[in-house]
C-alpha cells in the first residue's frame, strides 16, 4: 500500500495549494499501488525525481519559451550553425525542431510540439506517448488512445500513471535494490531517466527532502 497520505505530501511540497495537494497526492497513491512503488525507499527516490521534473509540483506541461540565448545555451549542438532567432519565443517551432527526427517524432510535422514533455516525469516523444498508451489502455480503457488526447498527461490522474509506468517499465526500483547507497543510486536513477546527470543535485535535495518526511 503506498505511502503518500495529503499531509506527508504537504510537507513534501508545501508550496501548492490544499487542492492540488489533495489531488496530486490521491492521484499518486493509486499510481504507486498500480505500479508496485510502495516501499520507503522506492517512495522517496520516485517523489524525488518527479519533484525536480515538475519544480515541486507546480509545472506540468514542458515551457519552450526561450529566448535566443536561452536556446544555444541549451542545445549548443543544434544551433552551432543555425540561427536561433526564428525560433525564440515559438514553442511550437522549437519543439519541433529540437524533438523532430528522434523519439518517434516524424520530420516535417508537428510531433515534436503535439508529444512535448507533460505530467511530473515530463513524458516526451511520440515512442513514449505509444507505449505508455497501449500500457494505459488495458487497464484504463475509458480514456482511449492517449495520443489523440495528450493534454491529459499534464493532469493528476493520467500524469501519475505515466511516472509510474515510466518507473516501472525502466526497473528503477531494481536499482535500488542492487544498491543500497541512496545517494549513488540516485544517481543512477537520474541516468537512466535522462541518459546523463543533468539536474543531480536538485534530484538528490527532493529525494533527501523526502527521506526526512517518509
């Protein structure tokens, strides 16, 4: 049974409101239940990596409104050679051309933008969206395909099926139990998720924030 009740959540983040508190935290429960994400240690690490994705809960769909700078800082290799400025203040056209051409999403269309980051993993890319799609659909068949109806990713109940199954479907907690070091594992984790240690230490402040209230 999973661990997250409304007040330890609200301990855990106490910056958003009781009402989104109490639906984030229902929401996550179930999720946890679903998926097997039910003791201390899995409970700490996945609220941990879901807090930094979603800055504490309070952001659910990816912002894509940069700035020229903004966006050579942040996809130096991208734009190297190509002018940012068409790009800066368009988040559709950034989406698409920085997420076209991999994860799924089809050169030429509008997928990069349709599939952006969404719920507290930041779910991405048309691949992603697919199979936690046909995940969902046998044990949610009320919502349909997922793909028609993204939006619904960025909300409690879709958005917390998706951190689940993404945890789920990448052994995170096998991770875990293959090493009981919190803090290396944490990294660990952090590199399965983004195949590199961007946001590390920020992980690693929400996951020991959460060791202190679980």
């Amino acid at each position: 049974m999973s661990l997250i009740t409304y007040d330890t959540f609200r301990k855990f983040v106490p910056k958003i409101g009781p009402q989104s508190a109490e639906a984030w935290c229902a929401a996550l429960a179930r999720a946890g239940d679903m998926c097997g994400i039910t003791g201390r240690r899995a409970t700490v690490h996945w609220l941990g990596q879901m807090a930094h994705e979603s800055m504490g809960f309070r952001t659910f769909e990816e912002d894509l409104w940069y700035s020229a700078a903004q966006i050579r800082k942040t996809w130096p290799g991208r734009f190297k050679t190509v002018d940012p400025t068409p790009f800066a203040g368009n988040p559709k056209a950034l989406a698409n051309k920085v997420y076209n051409g991999r994860m799924g999403n089809r050169e030429g269309s509008d997928d990069g933008y349709y599939f952006r980051g969404r719920g507290p993993k930041q779910l991405t890319g048309r691949d992603n969206y697919t199979l936690f799609g046909a995940w969902l659909a046998s044990r949610r068949p009320d919502v349909g395909d997922i793909r028609l109806k993204p939006e619904l990713v960025a909300g409690p109940d879709i958005g917390s099926l998706a951190a689940a199954w993404f945890w789920d479907k990448n052994h995170l907690s096998a991770i875990l139990q293959a090493d009981s070091n919190d803090e290396s594992a944490s990294r660990k984790i952090t590199q399965a998720i983004n195949n590199g240690q961007t946001g590390w230490e920020s992980r690693w402040t929400w996951t020991q924030r959460a060791m202190t209230i679980w």
